[in-house]
C-alpha cells in the first residue's frame, strides 16, 4: 500500500514509486540461480568427468608413470620415444587406411542405396529399418565374433565362394586381407548414414525435379545437378561424423584379431596399441602422450575438412 | 478485481536507440474493457506483455490496483493471459488445462473440479473435458483458452490477438461472446488487436498505437468521429477516411472556403463553429479528411451548395453498399506506416483517388461523370505539417 | 467428331498401360536391387540364427540355412560356458548397467537441454559452445586419469564408472538433440504456465518434458543400446568374471590358443545378446513415431 492522496484539479493518486530496475535485476536473477541447478549435474560432469581428466591425461602425457610408482616427470621424452616406436608407425600406417577406405565407401554405399529407396518405393520403411539393423548390432562384441567365424578358412564366405569355383583362404588370419574385413565390417553399418541421407532427401522440394523435368533434364542430371548440391551439407555430416568415428574405432578390430591387433600387427589400430600400451603394459604416461596426439589427429583432420567445406560445401537459403 | 494504470511505461532495445513502446500512459478503471489497437509491430503486444511481466519493464512503472507490480513475478499480479495461440498444454486434457493453475496453486481437488466445471458450462465445454486439445476445433481451442484464464478468477485479463487465428465467421460470433462473458463477469480486461473491428466492437474504449506511440484514447464512437490525428483517422473506418490537401480562404462571419484543387467548397459559420483553432489556418494548406459514408449523390441532397464533380474510376458492389472510387481535381495526402490505406492512395498530384461509400441501389457506372456532395458537417481537419486534428 | 475423340480415348488408354509397365517394370527392378543387397547383407546374421539351433558339427557344413536336425544343446552349452555365474549374470549385469545409464541420461540431458534451449544465464553460450565441443572429444585423451580415479577410489569392478557419468549427462550429443527439440516448441506455452503460477521446475516437468517425448524415447533407445554394445569401457572396468557384462564374457569364447572353443555356443550366446537391441529398436519404432505431435496450436 503506497498511496497518498493529494487532489488537486484531477484527482490523481500520486503513487511511490520504488527506485528503477531492481524487477530486471531480481527477476532474471532467479532465472539465473534456475538455470544453474538445471546445468549442474552437466557442469559436474563436465568438470569432473571431461576437463580434469583431460588436463591430467596432458599432465601424465609428460611424466613416466606405471601406476605403482607416482609419475615421475620426464619431459618430452614419451613424444620423443613416438618417433622411435616401430609399432606406432605400424598403428598409424592401418589407422590411415581403415579411415580413407572405410569412411568414403559408407559415404558412397548410403549415398547410394538412399537414392534408391528416395524414388517413392513401396515399403519404404521397412526396408529403412532392415539396412539400419546392421547399424544397430555392427559394434558389438557377437557381431564381431560372427565376423570372424564367416571370413574363417572354414566360413561360408568361402563357401560362398567355392559357389563360383574359389578357393578362399582364412580371410582373418592372412596378413594381407584381415584389414579388409574389417573395413568390411565398418561398411557393413552404413545404415546409420544412410537414415540420414534419406531424411535429407525427403526435405528437397519435388517441385525442383518438377521444374528440371520440364527444363528436359534425365534422372542422372537430376541427380547431379540437384540432388547432390543440395545434399552437400548433409554429405559434409556425415563425413564429420564417420571420419571422427573411424579413428576412435575399436571393438571391431580388437575382437576380431582376438584382442593382439594381428594377424602381424595387420589391424593394429591406434586405439588398439594405446589400449595395449595403457591397459596391458601400464604404462599410463606413454599411453597418455599417444592420446593427445590421437586428440590432434582428429582435430587437424576435423579443422581441414571444415576448411576443404567451403569450396564444396553449398549452404542454401 | 482492480484497476491497471501504466505511467511512463517503456521498452527500449539496444541501449535505448529503439523504443518499441515510448511512454505509456493509460488509466484503466475496475471493470472496464480496453482495447490496444494499432497495426502490426505498433508494441501494443509488448505493453500486455510487460503488463503480464513476460517482458522486462525499461523504465516506467505498472500498476495492479494499489500494488506497484514492476518487481511482482508474474503468477503473483493475479492477471490471466489468453495468447494468439492459445498456448494449450498439448498433452493435457481441457479439464487439466483449465484446472493447471488452480492444481499449481494447490487448492483441493473438489473446488478444482467444481470451478472447472463452472467454467467449462459458461464456455459450453463440458462435453470436451476429456478431450485433448489437438482433437478440438479452432473455435473450441479459443474456448478452452478463455476457460483458463476465467477458471482462476484474476484480477485483470490479458488477451493478446485471441481470435485472430479464426476463421472470419467464427470470429464475429467469439467476439460476441467474449464481450458478453466480459460483460458479466466484469473483470478488468485489456484486448489487444489489430483488427479494428474488434475495436470499434469490444472495447469500453479504445487505445490506438503507433511505433509505441499513443495516439488516443477514448470510446470507440468518439475516436472514429473525432479522430486526434491523420493516422487515427485513416486507421479507423473501411474504406479510410479520404485525406486531401486544401487551402481555406478567409475566416469571416459568414463563413470561409475551402479550395479543393480547382474546385471550392463553402463552409458556413455553424459549420465550422466547434473548430476554433481553424481561424490561426486561414489562408493556408490544411488537410481535409472525409469518410466514405459522408460523400452523397448530388442527387440525393438536392439543397447541397457546393458540388464536387468528378469521374468514375471503379464500383465495387459489396451488396449491402456500393464503394465508389474516383478521382477529383486535388492532392493526396498520404498517412505513413498505416497498413488500412488503400492501394489507390498512391496517385499522382492533381488527381486524387477518393473513395465513397453510397447506398446499394445508387444507379451509377464506372466511367460516368458524376457530381458529389460532402457533407460539409462532417469534415475532418488536420495540420498538414503535425497530422494533429484541427479543433 | 465422336469418333474422334472416342479413338483418342482409346490410344490414351494404350499409352498409360505402356507407362504404367514401364513403371512398375523399373520398380521391381530397384525392388530387385535392394533385395539382393539386403539378403547378401543379412545372411550371414540368418545364418547365425539357424546355426545357433543345429548340431555343432553341422555349422560349417555350407552355405544352407536349414538345419537337418534342430537342437538347443548350444543353448544350454554356452549358456554354461563359464561354468558359475552363467550367462545370466552376465545379461543381468548388462541390463542394470544399460537401465541405469538410460535413466541417467534421460534426467541429466533433459535438465541440461531444459537450460540450454529456455532459460537465460550468463555466459550461456560459451557453456553451450564446450558442451557441443565435448561431443567430438575422443574418449582416450580422458580414459587414462578417469581409469587411475576410479582405481584409486576402489571403483574398478562395479558398474558405478560405467553408470555415475551417465547421472553427469557426460553424452553431450543428446544433450544437443532435447535442445534442439525443446527450442522448438513455442514460448508461450512456457509464459502461459508462467502465468498459471509454475515454478521452473514444474516448468520443466509438467509442460517442457511431457511434450519432449519422443527425444526422450530417442534418447532412451540409443542410450540403451550403446551402452549395452559399449565394450571399451566394459573391458577396462569390469575385469573379474562376476562382475562381468555380455560383451566382455562373449570373449570368454576366445581360446588362448585363438581358436575357438565351441562355435555353437558362441553363436546361442551372440544370438541372445543381439536379441535386446532388436527388441528394443523394433519396439521402440512405434513409440518414436507415435510421439505427442505439438497440437494444440493453430
């Protein structure tokens, strides 16, 4: 109640007024204080859980450290000792090209199979949800055990094969091909990318294809000169996405090589030997060092494709 | 229940360079049914929204009865919002989001079920409690949002465009339905709109925004005849008021004139007995308004002194009436930013467009030439300079 | 005249019949395309299935899909592989372990989606820029310390490393997807409850997370199904044999030697293990498409 009555001509009340811009300052200043205990489980995790970790990973990265003993700073000597690891050049060597075959062929494989399934098929979704089974179950440990048993000497992969009159020989223990049903494995799981495709797909206008229709063009050219530059951001996801997956890749070639990234260190992923180096050697301070330099890795790789984007990449509207 | 003053009211963007409402004054009376009218963008929903403490308060203040509500939180200023889009909880049903706040505010379930239902009969919703929103019609959607807001029993309803998203029948039947619920209910209401049919309609009295400007404020009959400037007078009214530069001759006893490009029309002293400023205008350029409804047939008024002849561009037969466009030897003068001025409006000098609106059975024709009278009694005068109604 | 247009209708009535050919002849064409393609990728999980209910001696036997004579001896066998605990301590592992993180996510995702997409703080967008920033962080570069922690603190060999981060909405990426979804539904929902005197907490749970339905349902599904496949963390943290999940006991299957100790059970246990995650996608499909439309607006 803060009215005092002083009438003159026009009976007004005269109303006090408390001092300006106090509402603003209390009321978002509750909304402030809410949005902090809505983020507080996240800034915890964040902290505890991402930040620390990550600072104490570059720290160890830096020492020799076995778990036992408390680390002992050594320098740069485990980015030096990289330079010598015979071993890490091999990881890399598979790494590099478990990403630049694997992650162009999904690329390609749901690219494709989107485009057919984009042209007004009956059944649609079913056949969208039988080519993303293989997405669902492709990271597990049974898949990649299955795997072994088909591209064995005895799978039926070769009896597929002994179909035509090949003799195949044991796909997984062969040096030369084990990488390869690997990347086979990854492919396998193209449905992931391939969902995305078509939702992409889904959103370009018939209306385009009505036009390039009347303007007399065929379903290549279509394909060509609409489809593909409109669906370039999503190809631009998906490349991001796949490339950022493949260099963390692991359990497939971990469980299919039995856990020893052979046969002779032939799917030797990075991930493979920094979890050998961490998990069965201890040392924590080397495995630390690998994985900043696996975190490096990925971000050049990440930095130059955002960079290459801008010369293929084509954002309408 | 209560009354609302705003004092001062202000919202100002990027330090204050942007004003979208500029000083706000409006004493609102207990009860009463005002209506913020103004075209789109004019801040009319930005001064309910800061009524309704959705939005930050630049600088100024509200007022709730007594209580200064600028620190109030919103669900404390006991005012109900019905939004444009009525804003129903999707995955409640009517009953639930009628019931909401009474279920926030924690009052037993037996009096929630017998204020929702209370409700739900005024509104003719009882058939529809258990229904969910998506499964209503747009005419009951708006319902159910009234439902909400009445349910509480607030001090004040906000309501923000409520029947814009109608289809045109349906709006004219919710709007008289809403004024009747207002009506008894007596609730302080404040309605915005654009429509300014619902203004002239709903409101105990009307307050028109421009660029969060006030322009006036008064009961509806009065700002349509006594418009305070050249932007009420052209945002009121369908067709708009006819606005034309003149030049009034000397002010004497026995009247003046008012030239009309060529043409020149005689004011009698009765005529022009309640416009006392008009004199200071004497010998200059003034802005002459006439709505549609007051220009006649020469025909029709067979005692009329001054005749304006012209031609016939275009008759639209509306069946009810006839609107007449046509041009006269004169200068257009223009309204900015108003979004009810005709396309035809744009005219070069020395033919303006003019529109009158006649009686259905008028026998005239696109291309006749026709001599029309204005009714002298009824013409508006603004200063060309301010747009301020000359009185 | 007649006759005319009664010839026209009649070459038009040939002509959609060569057109509407034409099409389907193209449709069973990609129809075909697709079949071939999915049979060549599936079989080798079909063959699984059906393997995993004939004799161990049949398995390898060729290309064949039916079984000459069924049995569910694998069943048994691997079910038993290790002896005690049997594979069902290993699936009741995996399925408290997945429950827990899909609880977990779905509380402290939401909480900080509901932050992100509707409420303002300061330097909100710097948070929001390290949350998405987190999403594309490998895991090894945090694996080593968050390992040493958790040694240390006696963690090793519970699920509560696998669980704990979860409740710390530690998967940023579908923190990303209910702020994305939540920024989508109008304000004035949240204004009207405003309004009706809620707080920001029945904000959050009476209007925001009913309606954020179907990320919720995404969110749980992918949830579930990650962490039941996860195997890195699995194999780090859960290294003694009864506190061990279906991922890391499926390599119990592995013989030192690197051969394989009994296929037959391998494939019974790996038939049961992918099992969830098809039941639950395929459950889940009708649920993600049957979430709440946001009607109730014009």
């Amino acid at each position: 109640m803060s009215e005092v009555e002083t009438s003159v001509a026009r009976p007004k009340p005269v109303r006090v007024r408390p001092p300006p811009n106090t509402s603003r300052s209390s009321l978002s200043r509750m909304e402030n204080r809410a949005a902090y205990w809505f983020l507080l489980p996240w800034l915890a995790g964040f902290f505890f859980i991402t930040v620390v970790p990550m600072l104490a990973s570059a720290y160890l990265s830096f020492t020799d450290y076995r778990v036992l003993k408390p680390p002992q700073w050594v320098g740069l000597q485990n980015y030096v000792a990289m330079t010598h690891d015979r071993r890490l050049f091999v990881s890399v060597g598979v790494t590099l090209r478990y990403v630049l075959i694997s992650v162009p062929l999904v690329l390609i494989f749901s690219l494709a199979v989107a485009a057919l399934l984009n042209r007004g098929l009956k059944g649609l979704a079913i056949y969208r949800s039988l080519f993303y089974v293989p997405s669902l179950i492709g990271a597990s440990v049974g898949i990649g055990m299955l795997w072994r048993e088909v591209f064995g000497a005895r799978g039926i992969f070769n009896s597929f094969l002994a179909l035509f009159g090949i003799k195949g020989a044991g796909w997984m223990s062969s040096p030369g091909t084990a990488l390869y049903t690997v990347i086979g494995l990854n492919v396998w799981t193209f449905g992931a990318a391939m969902v995305i495709f078509l939702a992409a797909l889904r959103q370009i206008p018939e209306s385009y294809y009505e036009a390039a229709s009347l303007d007399g063009a065929n379903a290549l050219q279509k394909f060509r000169r609409i489809t593909l530059p409109l669906l370039t951001p999503v190809i631009f996801f998906n490349l991001v996405l796949n490339t950022i997956g493949a260099f963390q890749s692991f359990t497939q070639a971990f469980v299919v090589s039995g856990g020893t990234g052979g046969p002779v260190d032939s799917t030797l992923l990075y991930t493979i030997y920094l979890y050998q180096r961490a998990f069965q050697h201890l040392e924590m301070g080397y495995a630390s060092a690998m994985a900043w330099v696996l975190l490096a890795t990925i971000a050049a790789f990440t930095a130059l494709l955002f960079w290459s984007s801008r010369f293929w990449v084509f954002y309408g509207d | 229940m209560a009354s609302v003053s705003l004092e001062g009211l202000t919202k100002s963007y990027g330090n204050g360079v942007l004003k979208a409402v500029n000083d706000l004054n409006l004493e609102i009376e207990d009860g009463e049914f005002v209506v913020l009218v103004g075209p789109s963008g004019c801040g009319k929903s930005t001064a309910l929204r800061m009524i309704a403490g959705l939005e930050e308060i630049s600088d100024g203040g509200v007022w709730i009865g007594d209580q200064f509500v600028n620190d109030v939180h919103p669900k404390d200023r006991d005012v109900a919002m019905v939004f444009q889009n009525y804003a129903l909880y999707p995955h409640m049903t009517v009953f639930d989001n009628i019931a909401f706040a009474l279920q926030i505010a924690g009052m037993p379930r037996d009096e929630i079920r017998r204020r929702v239902e209370d409700a739900a009969r005024t509104l003719e919703l009882t058939d529809y409690l258990k229904r969910r929103p998506g499964q209503l019609s747009g005419g009951q959607r708006q319902r159910v949002a009234m439902g909400r807001a009445i349910v509480r029993q607030p001090a004040v309803f906000l309501m923000d465009e409520p029947l814009s998203n109608l289809d045109a029948k349906l709006r004219v039947q919710m709007r008289a339905e809403i004024s009747k619920l207002q009506r008894r209910l007596g609730v302080t209401t404040i309605y915005v709109t654009h429509d300014q049919v619902e203004a002239m309609t709903m409101g105990d009295r009307v307050a028109l925004l421009r660029d969060g400007n006030l322009q006036q404020v008064a009961p509806p009959s009065v700002m349509y005849d006594e418009p305070a400037n050249m932007f009420v007078a052209a945002f009121l009214g369908s067709p708009s008021m006819n606005l034309l530069w003149g030049e009034l001759g000397e002010v004497s006893a026995s009247g003046t004139t008012l030239k009309l490009g060529g043409q020149t029309l005689l004011l009698t002293t009765e005529k022009i007995a309640g416009l006392r400023r008009l004199g200071a205008y004497a010998n200059r350029a003034v802005v002459v308004g006439i709505r549609p409804e007051d220009i006649y047939p020469a025909a029709d008024r067979p005692g009329a002194t001054s005749k304006i002849r012209s031609n016939i561009d275009l008759v639209e037969a509306l069946g009810s009436d006839k609107v007449l466009h046509f041009s006269i030897d004169a200068r257009q003068a223009l309204v900015k930013s108003s979004d009810s001025l005709d396309e035809l409006n744009h005219g070069e000098a020395g033919k303006a467009h003019c529109v009158a609106r006649l009686n259905a059975r008028t026998p005239l024709r696109m291309g006749d030439d026709v001599d029309l009278v204005f009714d002298t009694d009824r013409l508006h005068f603004f200063d060309g300079e301010t747009g301020e109604a000359i009185r | 005249m007649v006759t005319d247009r009664r010839l026209d209708s009649r070459s038009l009535a040939a002509h959609r019949r060569t057109r509407k050919l034409r099409r389907n002849l193209r449709g069973i064409g990609l129809h075909a395309i697709l079949i071939v393609l999915l049979i060549a990728m599936l079989y080798p999980v079909i063959w699984m299935v059906l393997s995993s209910l004939r004799p161990e001696d049949e398995i390898f036997g060729g290309l064949g899909l039916i079984p000459k004579s069924w049995t569910i001896e694998n069943y048994v066998k691997g079910w038993q592989l290790s002896g005690n605990p049997t594979f069902a301590a290993f699936f009741i592992n995996s399925f408290i372990i997945s429950a827990l993180a899909v609880v977990g996510n779905l509380i402290s995702c939401s909480m900080a989606g509901y932050a992100f997409a509707r409420l303002h703080f300061p330097f909100k967008w710097l948070w929001f820029a390290l949350m998405l920033g987190t999403i594309m962080l490998p895991i090894h570069a945090q694996m080593i310390p968050q390992y040493i922690f958790f040694l240390k603190i006696g963690w090793v060999n519970t699920i509560l490393p696998l669980v704990v981060p979860k409740f710390l909405a530690t998967d940023a990426f579908y923190i990303f997807l209910m702020v994305q979804f939540m920024r989508s539904l109008p304000a004035e929902l949240e204004q009207a409850a405003v309004l009706d005197g809620a707080s920001y907490w029945q904000r959050y749970w009476r209007i925001i997370l009913p309606l954020t339905m179907p990320a919720l349902v995404t969110t749980a599904v992918f949830t579930f199904i990650h962490t039941y496949n996860d195997f890195l963390g699995q194999l780090i943290y859960l290294t003694d044999v009864k506190s061990m999940t279906v991922p890391v006991a499926l390599r119990l299957f592995l013989d030192p030697s690197g051969g394989q100790s009994s296929v037959g059970g391998l494939f019974a246990m790996v038939v049961l293990s992918i099992a969830p995650v098809l039941g639950f996608f395929l459950a889940s499909q009708r649920l993600l498409t049957k979430g709440i439309a946001t009607q109730g607006f014009k």
